[in-house]
C-alpha cells in the first residue's frame, strides 16, 4: 500500500517532527478500522486504540485529540491514496481512451485495498462534526473532479464524442461510485470476479456507455 498522507494539518498536534506524525497517525488509521469495524465506532474507546496501536494514552493523545479526529484522518487517508493513485495514472504515457483507462484502473485498485477504509467512511461519517463531515465531501469531490477533467481533456483532443459537460459531470460520479461499490458489495464480487475481471467489465461498460452518448 503507498503512504497515506495522515499529516492533516487540520487536525492538531505539538510533535515537530512530520515524518513521525505522517508514521504515528499511519497507525493509528490502521489500528482504528479494524477496531471500528469489529467493535462499532461508539463502542471502540481510546484506550483500546492506543492499546491496538501499540502507544499508550498519553502518546496517542500527541497525534489526536478526540475519536473525531481519529475517523476524520481514516477519511482524509483514503482520499489521500486514490488521489496520488489516480495522479500517478494521468502522468503515465498513455493517450486517448487509454489513458482514462489507466485512471479507472488505478481508482478500482485503491478501492480493493482499502475496501475496509471505504467501507468505514460511508457508515460513519454522519458521526463526524460538521466542519469535518464538509472537508470529507471535499475531498470526495475532488476525486471525482480528477474523472471529470480527465474527460474533458480527452473531449478537447477529440478522443470522446462531443459529450456535454452534465454528462461528463455524471459519468465522473458513476466511476466515482462503480469504484466504491466493489467495497459496498464484495461479499458479493469477490466470490464470483477477481478485482482484474471486476475491471475490465466496469471499464468496458464505461467506455460503451462514452461511445453510444453521442449517437
């Protein structure tokens, strides 16, 4: 998995050193998903976090300073890796249809690995407090704008029909959720497609779908 950046100035700590605080809040993202998802977020308390993370009490309060704060770093962290993943993906040589290809791809594999993450954030973000929940539905629509300019881009090259801008706005959103849903439904999925099959199907869906809008 590549680094998430759990940094997150917004929320708040005394600890100097960066790399540590990216390292620490790295784990206790970790350590947080698997408790959240056993236990349930209200029943997960702080000290069977640090215990989880390996830190004790006082440690973990240098790197947060409530729960909040924990489910808010688990959201930033996965908008974090789809962004740099689907960045990486547009940075490639690739042209045309291939290139937004490339970036569905790298979007569904980050979806795969971080399938508990996902998960996570959509069942308990309402937990969140207000200023947290908007920069998560920030961030979120930052993803999908990554789709979106990646469409418009193409339209410009004349490698897409002459979509519209609402159509491009829709597709972007449909990839956005086609990727999340891999997580929703994988006790489904993952017993019937690999993530490859699971891919290539949604891909092709995609891209007909691009093919016939203009006919």
């Amino acid at each position: 998995m590549q680094d998430k950046d759990t940094e997150s100035p917004e929320v708040v700590t005394h600890i100097k050193n960066q790399e540590l605080v990216k390292e620490r809040r790295r784990q206790i993202v970790d350590a947080a998903v698997k408790l959240f998802i056993e236990n349930g977020y209200h029943k997960t308390t702080t000290r069977a976090l640090a215990k989880e993370t390996g830190l004790s009490i006082g440690s973990l309060y240098e790197y947060v300073s409530t729960k909040d704060d924990v489910l808010y770093l688990v959201c930033i962290a996965i908008h974090t890796e789809v962004e740099q993943g689907v960045k990486e993906a547009l940075a490639r040589p690739t042209v045309g249809k291939a290139a937004l290809a490339e970036v569905i791809r790298e979007f569904f594999l980050v979806c795969d690995r971080m399938s508990d993450h996902v998960l996570l954030m959509y069942q308990v973000t309402h937990f969140l407090p207000l200023k947290w929940q908007e920069k998560v539905l920030e961030a979120e629509l930052r993803i999908t704008n990554l789709f979106i300019e990646a469409m418009r881009e193409l339209r410009e090259l004349g490698k897409l029909p002459q979509l519209d801008d609402d159509t491009i706005n829709l597709i972007g959103h449909n990839i956005s959720v086609i990727g999340h849903i891999w997580a929703f439904r994988r006790w489904y999925f993952a017993k019937n497609f690999t993530i490859e099959q699971y891919i290539e199907q949604q891909t092709k869906f995609i891209m007909s779908f691009l093919e016939d809008t203009n006919k």
